[in-house]
C-alpha cells in the first residue's frame, strides 16, 4: 500500500497551483494555493492538465484530489481573483472551470477527493464532480454558501449536490447557506466515509491505502473505471439510453487481460491476479 512518504516526490505544475504525486497506482493532486487553497483560472490550468495526465497515464489507476494542509481542502473559488477581472472574464472562467470538472467526472479512472480541513463553496463543486469522498473526521465543515454573496455555486453545484440530495434538500442546502460538520455531511450522503486521524498526513495515508484497494492486482482496475463511466454517464438517461450505453462497455472488457485473469482464475478456484490493462 503507498504512504505518502512512498510516493514520487512533489511535481509542481506549470501554473504553481497543483502538485503531482504518484506511485502504487494512484495519482495525488494537491490543491496548493494557501491559505485557504481557492481557485483561480491558473488553478484550474493546472488541475485540467494533471487530470489529462493521469487519464493517459497507463500507470495510474486511481485519482486522489486533496488540499494542501490541514485548515482548508479548499474553499472554493478565489474572491480577490474574482472581485479583479471583467465580467467577461468571470464567464469564460466559470465556463472552463466546469469544463475541467467534467473532465474530472468523465476520466475512465475512480476519483476519491480526500476532504482534510474546510471544504466550502467552489470546493464542494470540486469534490462532488469526484466519484468518492473521504473527509477527516473533526476537520473542518462542508456546504455550498455562495447565498451570503449573493450569488449561487457556479462550478456545478446546483446539478451535483441535486443529484446528491435530491431536489428539496439540495435547495434547502444553498438557500439557507448552511454549514455542515463532515459526520452530518456523511448522514446526508455529501460525504461517503469520514476517517479519524491525529494529523493530516495520517488522513492521506489512509485515504491512499483506500484508493489503491481499487487497483492491481487485487481488483480490476479497468473494470472499476467502467463501471464508473457507466454510472456518470448513464444515471441521467433514460433507462434504455441507459443500458445502450452500458451494452458497450463489457465489449471493451472482456477484451482485456484482466477479463481474462478473473474468468481463468474462477474456474481455476485461485485468487486472481489482475495487471490493470
């Protein structure tokens, strides 16, 4: 199982505002723009070219988006920033962050958001575009607060936490702008685990060791993307649109090597061996 101590040493990209790490099978990007992590246009360069590069990577197999530091995983997009720019720029950079998120949504690969610290605004639209949340118990609070600005979450919340939620109490979440605690996110189903650890390097490591269950050669990591991909871009569909697009990817499967694995070594009573291709 990778530490982080075990992964490659901090890549930072072009930008400044996203780190790389990888090894095991799982890439981390780190959200690094202190104090609070907020995300700016160059923040979002960076984020949407380490999610091209982790979807190309043969070698990754999993994704996990964390937050520099312990106080923030992050708090949404940076005010200043947006205060600054013309409001021409403001749309075109709402309109490539949800692109980026999309991005996020639609890689072939599981993404786990590791939630230490706040996780409020913009950086509740960014771990709700991931397919798991891990958040560290007692950390920090989560919601969507965009109603005290005046504005609402525009990087995808109104549709993400919706689909989450469900219609009323996603309403009821961004009308009143509240802020929830990681365990009551985890009752409402905002969050999927919560993790009690003593620090925040503790917290990582446990939500990598998590992440790398869902690769080689213990679990078909190929299988766990498409079954990802079928569920993002299938739930919304029509049920026979639905299972059309489901009908095509088994086909790609059991093309794979690890179909192969899995089928020998069932009729074969042995523990598989999967490679993730």
């Amino acid at each position: 199982m990778p530490t982080l101590s075990e992964l490659s040493a901090p890549e930072t990209l072009a930008n400044g505002k996203v780190t790389w790490q990888a090894g095991g099978g799982v890439a981390l990007l780190t959200l690094t723009n202190p104090p609070a992590n907020g995300y700016s246009h160059e923040m979002m360069r960076d984020l949407d070219e380490a999610i091209l590069r982790a979807r190309f990577a043969d070698e990754v197999q999993v994704i996990v988006v964390a937050g520099a530091g312990e106080k923030f995983f992050c708090a949404g997009a940076d005010i200043s920033m947006l205060d600054a720019v013309t409001p021409s720029f403001k749309y075109a950079f709402c309109l490539h962050a949800n692109e980026t998120l999309l991005r996020l949504e639609h890689t072939p690969k599981l993404v786990i958001a590791a939630l230490g610290g706040h996780c409020v605004g913009g950086g509740l639209e960014v771990a709700l575009a991931c397919d798991l949340r891990v958040a560290r118990s007692g950390s920090g609070k989560t919601g969507l607060p965009e109603v005290t600005l005046g504005v609402l979450p525009g990087t995808g919340g109104t549709q993400r936490v919706a689909r989450v939620l469900g219609k009323s109490k996603a309403i009821e979440l961004m009308a009143t702008g509240e802020l929830v605690d990681y365990e009551r996110a985890q009752e409402l189903g905002l969050v999927d685990r919560t993790v009690d650890a003593d620090s925040d390097e503790a917290f990582l490591d446990e939500v990598l060791a998590w992440a790398q269950s869902f690769c080689a050669p213990g679990r078909a990591s190929m299988s766990v993307g498409h079954i990802k991909r079928a569920v993002q871009t299938g739930v919304e569909l029509p049920l026979e649109a639905g299972l059309a697009r489901q009908r095509e990817l088994p086909s790609m499967l059991f093309a794979s090597a690890d179909a192969k694995e899995g089928i020998s070594a069932f009729v074969e009573k042995r523990k598989p061996e999967f490679e993730g291709r």
